[in-house]
C-alpha cells in the first residue's frame, strides 16, 4: 500500500512540474515526409544558438549567409547551396548533400556520417530552424525566407534554445549585400 501511495505521489509531482515547466521540447519535423513545397527554396541565415562559446565560433566572422535547397535527382536526397559573406567582404560557396533517411527525423550529411540534423518549425511563419548534432558540438541555427524577422520570432526561436539548454545565442549582422549563389 504504501509503495502504491509513494508512487502515485511520484508521479502526480512529475506531472506537476511537467505543468509548470515553460518549455516543451520542440517536435522534429519528419525527414523522410517532408513537405518539399514548402521548405525548398531559398533562406537566409538569421541566428544560432549552442550550449557552449565554442560551438558557435564557426559563425563570429560571418556577416550573412544565403542558403538554396533544391531537389537531387535522386528522390532521397537534397541538395544545399550556400553563398557565405564574410565580415572581411569576402564571399565563400559551399555546397553538401543531404540523405532522407525513409522513418527518421534525421537528415544526414553525405561525406560527414557523425553529423546528424533535424529540421523543426517555430510559431513564425516562413521559417524553419535546424539543429545540428556532431561529435563535437550541437547547435540550433534559425533559417527565415526573407533577411530580416520580427523580434517575436527572435524571441520564439531563444526560447526553443532554451528548452534544449542552449543559452549562448549568435545574431547574425547581415549588414552586407548578400552574396551570388553559384549554380551546382
């Protein structure tokens, strides 16, 4: 009987502390359903949050960054172009392939196998937000259709860091022309 109580008490003071707690864990969004529509396209770079410094230091020197993800021909793989202005002026392309994996929330990264991302949607429209997790590091990097966001959806995107106990936070300048995308 008392063992019964115990628990019961146990679990009515998880529930309790789930209730009040302000963060809910963000749902990835399904890699292998995307809806391609949608999130295709061209994005800019707006933030990036991490649990450590370090694990935002690839970014201090980018002023802006345009991103264009396209289909491969192949069905299961995504193609991501990217034109980073650096805050020297100089222009850096990139280009890397992302793996739909049929069932998961993750989308790898062909050449880099201990790199995993998911993609999730905040309250804002015309955003999305990728979390990057490799051996060394794990990041929340906010992505919107258009180079400047509302506040509000500055403070949604903190927010979802937060849950995932990233509080160290990146504001990209963007105070430069954006760079060409090349062609792939």
């Amino acid at each position: 009987m008392f063992q019964r109580t115990w628990s019961y008490l146990l679990q009515l003071y998880g529930a309790l502390i789930g209730a009040l707690s302000p963060c809910l864990p963000p749902t990835p969004l399904p890699a292998s359903r995307l809806d391609r529509d949608q999130y295709l396209g061209t994005w800019h770079f707006i933030a990036v949050a991490a649990a450590t410094p370090t694990a935002l230091e690839t970014f201090v020197s980018t002023d802006n960054s345009v991103f264009h993800m396209g289909q491969s021909p192949q069905p299961e793989k995504l193609q991501l172009r990217a034109a980073l202005r650096l805050k020297s002026g100089h222009c850096i392309p990139r280009a890397w392939t992302y793996l739909l994996m049929e069932g998961s929330t993750d989308l790898a990264t062909e050449g880099r196998p201990g790199m995993r991302t998911q993609l999730f949607s905040i309250q804002c429209p015309e955003t999305i937000t990728v979390r990057e997790n490799d051996r060394d590091y794990q990041r929340l990097l906010l992505y919107s259709r258009t180079p400047h966001l509302a506040d509000e959806c500055l403070e949604d995107f903190r927010n979802q860091a937060y849950c995932l106990d990233m509080e160290e936070f990146l504001l990209i300048p963007r105070s430069q022309d954006t760079c060409q995308l090349q062609d792939s």
